[in-house]
C-alpha cells in the first residue's frame, strides 16, 4: 500500500487533476535538483521532506501530504 494514501491527497490538492498536475511540476523541479547538484548552481530548491525513497514523484507526494507543496490558482483558472 503506497503511503501517503491517494485519497488524502486527492483532498489536500483538491481533485485528481490538480494532484496529477501538481506533483508532476513538483517531481520535475526535484529530478532537476538531484542532476544539478555537481554543478554548484543552485536554481532548484531541494526536497523539502526527510524520506528514504529516492524516487521524485514519491518525494513529491510525501511533500504535498505534508503540506509543503500547495497548489495557488490564478483568477482565470477559478
């Protein structure tokens, strides 16, 4: 079973779509982070959880589950 549960964070992101899209953009900045890190440019901001995994869609996930990752609409997209 996949921890966070999906369901809780279909509610925290507000709708499948949303958590879809969301971690999505979220495991990118990651993925760019880890393949940036030799460089010494620090454009990226790193993984924001203590986790174990080393899979950026899962870190992404545990971010978002714990409230470090929010989603911000725009008046067009309300």
């Amino acid at each position: 079973m996949m921890q966070p549960p999906i369901e809780d964070l279909v509610d925290v992101a507000g709708g499948r779509f949303d958590l879809v899209v969301l971690a999505a953009r979220r495991a990118r900045q990651i993925n760019a982070y880890f393949n940036q890190l030799g460089e010494g440019i620090g454009h990226y901001v790193p993984p924001q959880v203590h986790t174990l995994s080393h899979k950026p869609l899962t870190i992404a996930f545990e971010e978002i589950a714990a409230g470090k990752v929010i989603a911000e609409r725009t008046e067009e997209e309300a």
